[in-house]
C-alpha cells in the first residue's frame, strides 16, 4: 500500500485498512504529514519509508491524485483507490476503485463492506480519521461520509472524542505558540471576507491555519521557518473559493516567488515548502487574494 508523499490521516488509514486485510506492507515516498503522527501511534503502524516498489509484486496507490506525489516510489504497474476530482494516474493503472466522494477511507469502507470483511476497533480508528481529516473536521461532505463515519463508529464500538483526540494540539507550548500566532495575526479585508496571515514558532503551521479558520477567518495563512525552509499553509472557505473560483494550491502556483518551491492541495487547503523568505512570500500571497477580491476595505 503505498500512500502520497506527505501522507495524510485518509492516506494513512486508507492503506492502514487494506493492509490489515490483505497483509501488505505501509510505505511513503519521503514522509507522513505531522498530523498523522498520533494516529499511526495508536495503531501501532510501522510505515516504510521510500519503499523500492520493484520489491513487490501488486501495488496499490491510495489517496493520491498524481506521479508527482509519489516520487521514486512510483512504481511502473499500480491498482489505484482514490477520490481526488483530478486524477492522472488512473490512465496507467492496471485497475482500481475511483470515485469523486469525500474521502478515500469511505471508499475503502465500502470495499470492505463489500467483501463482508471484519471491522476491528483499529481498522474502525483509521477509516474514521481519515474521513474525520477530508471533511476538514466535518466542515464540508458528502451524505456517505457522515453515514459510513456513523456506521464505524456504531460497528467498532468507537466514540467522535476518540477520533478527535487524535488532532487535538495537547502540548501547552504547542497551544501557547497557537495562541501567540492568532494574537500576532494581520488581518486583511477584501470585499467583505476576512484574510488572517500570521507567523507561528513552532513546526505546526496546519494546526495554527486551522485554529485562525475557526476563528472565523474565511482565509487562514499561516508560515513557519524551518532553518531555512519556509513552510505555509492556507485554508480558504467554500462558499469564497466557490463564489469565486478560487482554488488555494492554484493561488499558492500564482503567487510571485513560489512558483519554485513544493506546492500541493486542493480548492479549500494549500501546503507551501521551500527555501525563503515568509517576509517576501506572505504579502504575495496577500497580493494574490486583493488580485482575486478587489482592493482592501
Ligand atoms: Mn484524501
């Protein structure tokens, strides 16, 4: 089971579900999302880093929308399951089960429905986390994601807290850095919706982006420096991005200087990393949202 580089909780349990059933390994082209750490912790996944996929006889490729994603890891012949509305490995894959719902843990709790195939309390932890992390905490979603994140926890005897727990920020300095980021936070107002950017210390940039999202921010920026890594996230509201048409990876692409640097994401969720300057690179962004908007109120 092979997952996108920067793993996510629904890769993760996607490929963490399938290998329970079939007996195969876990692996990443570079690394899991931060996020994912606690949920791998409770299942006690052990993920193969760079995995040679020449090693294996069958692949499967869950949650992930392109090559790009899998770096070396890519193998030559692949199954595929995913849900991403732009997809450009199922050209090449041999087979696979794709469909543009709201995560690929449901559709892997449909294969396994399907198949009669026994739920455990992990296999119900992973599913449900990963359907928990693709609705943006049940922010967006369709009718199947919130039915079949019932049934799992109905059948595996699960609670939401349990599933919460795992991307509750516990650490106080972790918190304290959050709260210091929401108060050093700018914000800007174009046409009425409200942009936040701001900084934080700690290397949890997505935590802090959410944290301003519910704030009621209907833009989330936050950067972090890693030595001389920039990191940035982004989280914009539906209604705004489809008001408007804007999706985040595709603002990140446009923004000047980052056309560089590693980009992934989505319409609603953008990730940024690479060497800069977040003096330089947050205002482009903001620069990029007064292109979109109209100049600021
Ligand atoms: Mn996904």
């Amino acid at each position: 089971m092979l997952c996108h580089d920067q793993a996510d909780s629904d890769a993760i349990g996607a490929a963490y579900a399938v290998s329970r059933y079939i007996g195969a390994d876990v692996g990443v082209p570079g690394a899991v999302a931060t996020h994912a750490y606690r949920l791998m912790d409770e299942l006690e996944l052990e993920v193969l880093i760079a995995p040679d996929p020449s090693r294996y006889d069958n692949v499967v490729i869950v949650d992930a929308a392109s090559p790009v994603q899998l770096k070396e890891s890519l193998p030559d012949r692949y199954y595929f399951v995913d849900h991403h509305p732009e997809n450009t490995l199922r050209e090449k894959a041999l087979g696979g089960l794709y469909d543009q719902v709201s995560s690929t843990c449901q559709l892997v709790y449909r294969l396994l429905c399907e198949l009669k195939a026994p739920l455990d309390r992990k296999t119900g932890l992973a599913l449900a986390a990963g359907i928990m992390t693709d609705t943006i905490n049940f922010h967006k979603g369709d009718s199947e994601a919130f039915r079949s994140f019932g049934e799992i926890l109905a059948t595996c005897g699960l609670t939401y807290e349990e599933i919460q727990r795992l991307y509750v920020v516990d650490e106080r300095k972790d918190r304290g850095a959050i709260c210091q980021a929401a108060l050093d936070a700018q914000k800007y107002t174009f046409n009425g919706y409200h942009v936040l950017v701001t900084t934080i210390e700690s290397n949890i940039p997505t935590f802090a982006a959410r944290a301003l999202f519910d704030l009621g921010a209907d833009v989330s920026i936050v950067g972090h420096m890693r030595g001389e890594e920039a990191e940035i996230r982004m989280y914009i509201r539906q209604e705004l991005s489809q008001k408007y048409n804007i999706n985040a990876a595709h603002v990140f692409k446009a923004a000047r200087g980052m056309d560089g640097g590693g980009i992934w994401g989505y319409a609603l969720f953008a990730g940024y990393r690479a060497k800069g300057d977040l003096k330089v690179l947050l205002p482009s962004i903001i620069e990029q949202f007064s292109t979109l908007l109209g100049d600021e109120e």
